[in-house]
C-alpha cells in the first residue's frame, strides 16, 4: 500500500473510491475526477486516532511528454507502443495527500496533550493545566516592573 512506502500513518475506514473522466486535448488530457471515503490518521493536537471524511473533486491537465514540464512536476503520462498510458496511481496518490487537510483534528475543540506533562486533556485534567490559562507572554513577563521617570 502507498501510505506504508512513503511512511504515511493511515488506516482506511470507509472504502475509498476515485471516479475519472480522461478527456483528450490537442496538448494532452484533462482529468477529471472526484475522491471519496474515510480514513483514520493520528490527531496533531492528542494523537489519538482522527477519522478523516473525504469528498476531493479535482481537475488536473497532464501534458504529453514532448510539452515542457516544469522543473521536478511529474508527468503522469507516458507514452507506450499502443499510444498514451496515464499513471493513475501516481495521480490519485497526489489528489489523495491534497485532499487531506493541513491540520488534523480528532474533533475542533481537541484540547491537546499538556505540554508539561504529556497527558490527554480531552481525557483528564492534570495540575499543570492551570499554567495555561496565561499566554506565554504574560507568564514570560510576570513580575516585570515598568518604572516611569
């Protein structure tokens, strides 16, 4: 599986499916396509498992070979004996990595593993959990005294 090759922790949870619509052009292909299904991932905030909803619509153009790609874009055609062969793999491993979001949450009010501690504070509340109520400019500048002249 992709995600064990490029070390991507994932589990699927609800079977994930691609449609594709390949449309030939004068310079290429364009592609459509949508991407659909559920995975599990760690949470950054708690690391616990976060289940992750995907619904990705897409569009891409991949350009024949002899078009100028820019510098270090893959191209995912290639031509073949029998005519033009598209890396779908390759494709919907991108779409697959664009769909997710930047940051994943368990939920939108993960509270996170303290800082001082390490424990779950979606779980249990730990004595340190006070210190954060304060920025950490305002602890930084605690007891500073600004004299006036």
């Amino acid at each position: 599986m992709l995600w064990r090759e490029f070390q991507y922790d994932a589990e699927i949870l609800a079977p994930l499916q691609a449609t594709l619509s390949v449309i030939p052009q004068p310079e290429g292909y364009l592609i459509q396509g949508r991407l659909t299904g559920t995975v599990g991932t760690i949470c950054h905030r708690c690391s616990e498992v976060a289940k992750v909803g995907l619904d990705h619509h897409f569009e891409t153009f991949e350009a024949y070979e002899d078009t100028e790609a820019l510098e270090g874009e893959e191209n995912h055609l290639r031509a073949t004996d029998t005519g033009w062969e598209l890396n779908a793999t390759a494709l919907l491993w991108e779409e697959f990595l664009l769909a997710m979001p930047e940051k994943i949450l368990c939920s939108d009010s993960c509270l996170g593993l303290c800082p001082q501690c390490g424990k779950n504070r979606n779980l249990e509340q730990c004595v340190c959990s006070n210190l954060d109520t304060q920025s950490p400019l305002a602890r930084a500048l605690q007891g500073v005294k600004i004299k006036n002249h």
